[in-house]
C-alpha cells in the first residue's frame, strides 16, 4: 500500500510539473534568437534590457512592467500623430544586421515554435491565430484587448514579447517619418 501511495504521489507531481511547463514565450526566444544572436555575438536579452532602459529614460514607457508596453501599444494605434523620439530598435536589433541566410532561419525557427506552441496550449491557438487574422489588420483594437485578456503577467514579462513591441514601436518612430 505504501508503494502505491508512493507511486500514485509521484504520478500526480510528474504531471503537475508538466504542466507548470507548457509552452512559454520565451521558448521561442531561447530557441530561435538566443542561440543564433549568440553565435554572431550578439546578446539579445542584455540588448532588449539595455533598449527598455532607453524606453523608460526617455519617457515613452513608464517602467518595465507588460502594463507600460501594453499603454504605449494602445497609443499607437489610438493616435495617429502619436510618434515615438527614442532611437528606434532597429538600430540596436541583430536582426538588422547578421546575415540574411541566419534571419530567415531564425524567423522559419519562429514559425515551427508558435505552431508548436498552438499544439502545446490551446490558449496559443486562440492567440495567434487571431493575431494573424483580417480583421486585425482593420481593427487593431481588437489585438490590444486580445492582448489585456490572454496574456499573463508571465507573459507581459517576456522578452518575446518586448521584442515583439519594441518592433511595433519602431513603426511610429519619429526616424521613419519623411521617408
């Protein structure tokens, strides 16, 4: 009986953790970006950090917090005149500067790992797939309350996400204005 006991114990803690560990988002930027950016010499989180602390000193986030992005997200799409002083990220993105060859394999490495996230967690099926949806593009509203609805503050703490803002931010940059 104690065996079963310990059995069944060990049982329910083995699939307890599982799912502690489903998909996270910054699956994808450990298995796609990290790996690669280190390899050029780049270090992407340390890049994201030392970006969001430009953010923060030049006032356009309030602090780190997904909250702050997730402001900012809403202004961009509320304010068309809303523009944003900072250097953009472009400037500081390895994307922009590793070699083409390495950035599509990292953006098809992204592709793989958010399929593999719609399989892993069906709250990523609904996410995702509604992000690549038409009426988002019309209505970019409806991304900004998908976004405050199903994302976690896990989530809104990622460097997954950060990049992903930060490259949205970079849209309304005062830079890119009279080109």
């Amino acid at each position: 009986m104690k065996n079963r006991f310990i059995y069944i114990m060990s049982f329910a803690f083995l699939i307890t953790s599982c799912n502690e560990q489903s998909f996270q988002l910054d699956d994808i930027l450990q298995q796609c970006y990290d790996s690669k950016y280190q390899q050029e010499g780049y270090d992407i989180k340390a890049i994201i950090d030392n970006y969001e602390k430009l953010l923060i000193n030049d006032g356009v986030l309030i602090d780190g917090n997904g909250k702050s992005y997730l402001e900012v997200y809403n202004k961009v799409i509320s304010d068309k005149g809303f523009r944003i002083m900072s250097e953009p990220f472009q400037e500081y993105d390895p994307w922009h500067k590793i070699d083409k060859k390495i950035a599509v394999t990292v953006f098809e490495c992204e592709r793989q790992m958010i399929e593999l996230a719609k399989k892993e967690d069906s709250r990523w099926i609904n996410l995702f797939n509604k992000f690549e949806a038409a009426e988002i593009e019309e209505n970019p509203e409806m991304m900004y309350q998908e976004m405050q609805e199903n994302l976690s503050k896990k989530d809104l703490k990622s460097y997954y996400f950060k990049l992903k803002m930060f490259n949205i931010f970079d849209m309304v940059n005062a830079k890119w204005e009279n080109l």
